[in-house]
C-alpha cells in the first residue's frame, strides 16, 4: 500500500474508534456500516443475522462501482442488493486495498 492510502485509512480507523474501547478492525467497521445501512436501531441479532449485516454492508460500498444495485426492503425491513457484475478476480493484498477504498469511499460520501 502506498503511504498516502495507508495514513487514509489509519485515520479512518482513528475516527471511528473514537467512541470505541479499543480499535476498530476492517470487520468491525463493516459491521458498523451494516448496522447503520439496516437502520432498525438496537435490535438482537442471531449469527445469520450479524453475517447479513455483513453483506449488506459489502453491497452498500460496492454498490457505487457498479457490483451490486439496490432493489429494496422485503417485509422486515432488510435491505436487498442485485448482482450487477462479477467482483474482479484479485489478489488477498489487492483485494483488501480495494474493500478499504470503497470503505473510505463509502465515509466520504456520508
């Protein structure tokens, strides 16, 4: 990672850790994203729910690259994203700059 993208992101990190007892990692800051893109408040979540929070968040900061489209609410009030197009083929150290652009993407546009 170059040096520039990388003080990005620690201060992303630093921001959003604020309010928290300890740093957030890149799982925890999805999570976050996901909580706040359900919008339902405090609400109880079982392992299959925490792990669609998860996908909604990666749907929501992909969604402005073209992977993936909004297409609505089903009845209990969960956001439900479409494939639009096949997630490049990348490399664990591409992909992860890639996640935590469209990360900082996502708080930029917020």
């Amino acid at each position: 990672m170059d040096f520039e993208f990388d003080k990005k992101w620690r201060n992303l990190v630093k921001e959003l850790s604020t309010h928290q007892d300890e740093e957030l990692d890149f799982q925890s800051i999805l999570f976050l994203i996901g909580i706040q893109e359900l919008n339902k408040g405090f609400i109880k979540l079982n392992k299959d729910q925490k792990l669609e929070v998860m996908h909604i968040a990666v749907c929501t900061v992909l969604e402005p690259y073209g992977f993936y489209e909004y297409s609505g609410h089903d009845d209990d009030g969960w956001p439900h994203y479409e494939v639009k197009k096949t997630l490049p083929s990348l490399d664990p150290r591409d992909q992860e700059k890639f996640m935590k652009q469209a990360v900082m993407d996502y708080f930029d546009k917020n």
